[in-house]
C-alpha cells in the first residue's frame, strides 16, 4: 500500500514538472538583468516605443510641426480616391452656400418690370400699343408652340427673347399665380392722370379728359393761367341699348387686387367706356389684376384720379352726372342730407344714359364709398335684399363688390 501510495505521489510530481516547462516563457525577457516588471509594452511593443516622430526629428515642438504642415496633409486628404468629387455627384455638391448663391442669382427677379403671365392676358399685352417694350417670355414645355402663329410672328417682330424654364422658375417669377406655362417680362403700364371731365359732343361720340392742369404764377407767386392738357376719347354709342352718352365707372377704396380685376372684366364685357380709380386708396395694376381680368386690363381705358373731391365738383359743372351705391335704408349723418328724389330703384337706371354722362361710383365692400363723395354725388342706388331683414343669424349682408358693379352696369345699360 505505501509502494502505490509513493507510486501516485511520484506521478503526480512529475505531471507538475511537466507543467511547468510548459508555461516557461519562450523568450528571455530583457528587463530580468535590470529586475523591473515585465509589463506588454516594455516587451512587445519595443521598435514602436524607440522609433522618432517626425517633429523630434525636425527638433521642433508638436504644434508648431502640425501648424507648418497642416495643409498639405489636407490637400493629400483632397487628391486621394477616398475623397474624389465623384461622392458627391449624385448627392448634395460639397459647398452649400456657393450653391444656394447660384442658384438664387438664376432666380433673379428684376424689381424694374413686371411679369405678366398666362394665356389670355400675355395675347393681350402683345397686341396693346400701349406697352412700350417687352424683354423676355418664359415659357415651359410646349406652351409657346401652342399659341397662335400670330402671337408667335409677334413676338419674333418685337424682337422677344424666348427662354424655356423650368416650372419652379415661373412659380417664382409669379409668385405661384396660375401662370398656364407662360410668363411675359414687360414694363409697367402707367395710367394717366385725369383732373376732371370735359364736354361732351354726342354727334361725333367723344368726350373730353383734362389732364395733368396745373397753375401757372408770376413773378409777385399770383396766379394768372392754367397750363392743362385734354384728350379727346371716343365712347361707343348704341341707341339700342339706351345709350346716346358715355358710361364711366369710378372705384374709390378697392384694395383687393381680384376685385379690381373682375370689375375691369366685367366693365369691357357689358360696355363700359372708361374707368377710373382713387390713386391714393386703390389697388394697384398688378399682374394678379392683370390675371383676374383675363386680358381686359390691356383693352380698357383706364386713368388715375389724384383729387377726388376737386373731380367730382368740375365734372358735375360740365354736365356729368354721379351714381353712387349706397345703403340708402343706412342710418347715419350722411342720410339727412339726402333727398327723396336723389333715390333710385334698380329698374330706374335704365336709359339714363340717354339723357346726361354718368359715372357710376362704387367702394369698398367693407367701408363703401367715403362721405365727402357720397355729400358730393347726385344720385344714389342699392340693390335690394332678397332676404327677410328680420333674420338675426345673418351674416352676409352685402354683394362682392365685383358682382354688385355689373349688375348696376347691366341695369344702366339694357
């Protein structure tokens, strides 16, 4: 029993012995003469630790080696395929700002002109001698070969640039209006400027506008003259339809560009002469009045009014007559200064351009005509309400002033 108990302890020797020439390292460290502690770093890693960096050899400090030689490392960063510019050829270009620079230098639009568009009213502008000249047309896809070959002879005779854009292009010139393709670059139209209004002979149907009159003085500031220009305009005369004299319309404090435009269609359509506006309360001629009056803006005669209540009184003292909308049911301090006999019915402005010239006056939806040209007009008219006025839920106590215009004119002429 003791011979196998010494047996077992013998092999059990010899395995440890074994074992332990296996785990003896396979290399003779290099710090056992020093006896410092055997560390990775002190062993493996001894050529990268005894290597010099570039600034050590150079003998200058970290920073200053990376502040002498930082561009160069950056343009090798460039010029390497790593970082060719084909990465960015299907994505974003790599400098933002220069590309949003170009592309709103392309998008330019000139505060100079304005850009007409759609279909109607660019045919309209082509044809109007009134426009002085015409830059470029816009136009996208096949919008331009689809006008008539006149409007297109046209625009090769006044010499037109045609430019084929994108859509975004045009949403830009046009602020997104409904451009049908097509944008026309033009110079403004400049009304003239009416003072009031003169005779009228009916024999030859023409009618005569003072304009731009202004004093003359002399040396000691008196006032001797008047220098004024007048133009003659002809009127169309239909005995008819009840109309031996002109019909004007005056549009005080419309400040909404569509009801301008739909009025100025409206008006050309039903045979209004002329039109005239407050220069300091109205809408100006935009391309949206433009638009919305498809064209008619560019075929009606239209004049600038500076001095209201000066035109009201010179024109009634030449015979013409003014025709207000009015609420005349309104109570105010307007309605004790209005006669019984200055209040007309609808069906009473039929054939009253018969017997005088009539301008007929119509305001703003909100605040209507104002008060000192209502005190100053001759007759006053509204269109009744279909409705009972005892309903207390009601909310829509009045026509859009575009419509209420050409149901007077229809009334005045038929």
């Amino acid at each position: 029993m003791n011979f196998a108990r010494n047996s077992s302890n013998g092999k059990q020797l010899l395995y440890i012995f074994k074992r332990g020439l296996a785990a003896r390292p396979a290399f003779k460290p290099s710090n056992v003469k020093n006896e410092t502690k055997a560390t990775f770093d002190n062993n493996i890693l001894i050529k990268e630790r005894n290597r010099k960096k570039r600034w050590e050899i150079e003998n200058v400090s970290k920073d200053d080696f990376f502040k002498k030689y930082a561009h160069i490392h950056a343009r090798q960063k460039r010029e390497s395929p790593r970082h060719s510019k084909a990465k960015y050829e299907t994505t974003s270009p790599p400098n933002r700002n220069s590309y949003k620079k170009k592309l709103r230098s392309d998008l330019f639009v000139n505060p100079l002109v304005e850009y007409i568009y759609g279909r109607n009213t660019i045919v309209a502008a082509l044809n109007n001698p009134k426009r002085e000249y015409f830059t470029s047309l816009y136009y996208y896809g096949s919008a331009f070969e689809e006008l008539p070959t006149d409007i297109r002879d046209k625009c090769e005779e006044l010499n037109v640039k045609r430019i084929a854009v994108d859509k975004h292009r045009l949403n830009i010139l046009t602020n997104n209006g409904v451009h049908n393709n097509l944008v026309l670059e033009t110079k403004r139209l400049q009304p003239p400027e009416v003072t009031y209004l003169g005779e009228c002979d009916e024999e030859r149907s023409e009618a005569q506008l003072v304009c731009n009159e202004e004093p003359v003085f002399t040396n000691d500031d008196e006032e001797t003259t008047r220098s004024f220009d007048v133009q003659t305009m002809k009127y169309l005369k239909d005995e008819k339809r009840n109309k031996k004299f002109p019909l004007g319309l005056y549009l005080d404090e419309i400040s909404d560009p569509h009801n301008i435009g739909s009025i100025i269609r409206s008006a050309y359509f039903l045979g209004v002469d002329f039109i005239l506006m407050s220069r300091k309360n109205c809408s100006a001629l935009t391309p949206a009045v433009n638009k919305t009056s498809s064209g008619a803006i560019e075929l009606m005669p239209i004049y600038y009014v500076d001095k209201p209540m000066n035109f009201f009184e010179e024109s009634r003292k030449n015979g013409w007559s003014f025709v207000s909308s009015y609420l005349t049911d309104m109570k105010g301090s307007t309605k004790k200064h209005i006669q019984k006999e200055q209040i007309l019915e609808l069906e009473d402005l039929g054939g009253i351009c018969n017997e005088m010239p009539v301008i007929l006056v119509v305001g703003s939806e909100s605040k209507g005509i104002r008060t000192n040209l209502i005190m100053r007009s001759d007759f006053f008219v509204q269109i009744p309400f279909g409705r009972s006025t005892d309903d207390s839920n009601q909310t829509i106590d009045s026509l859009n002033v575009g419509v209420a215009a050409a149901l007077l004119i229809n009334n005045i002429i038929r």
